[in-house]
C-alpha cells in the first residue's frame, strides 16, 4: 500500500475525530477534550508519516 493512501486515511479519521470534537464540545467537555487529543495524534502521526 502506498504511503500516500495511509496519510489520507489518517487526515480522514482526523477530520472524523474534529467533527465528533465540535459536536460533543457543548454537552460532554471532558469526551470532547479526548476527542481533540486523539485528534491531534493523529493529525501528528500523518504528517511523520508523510516524512
């Protein structure tokens, strides 16, 4: 599999934990807070990837 369809899946579950981040933040901060973290790992892990 080519690296680059690995960092398209890893921007798409981002995007995926983004969306559930904006759409928890008012009723559940603390699972909304996870959300963005996990979020932000995988934002981090697709661009070492790319690299």
């Amino acid at each position: 599999m080519p690296k680059e369809y690995v960092v398209i899946g890893l921007i798409a579950l981002a995007g995926f934990l983004g969306g559930g981040v904006y759409s928890t933040w008012k009723t559940a901060r603390g699972l909304a807070i996870v959300l963005l973290v996990l979020t932000l790992i995988t934002v981090a892990a697709a661009i070492l990837w790319l690299v």
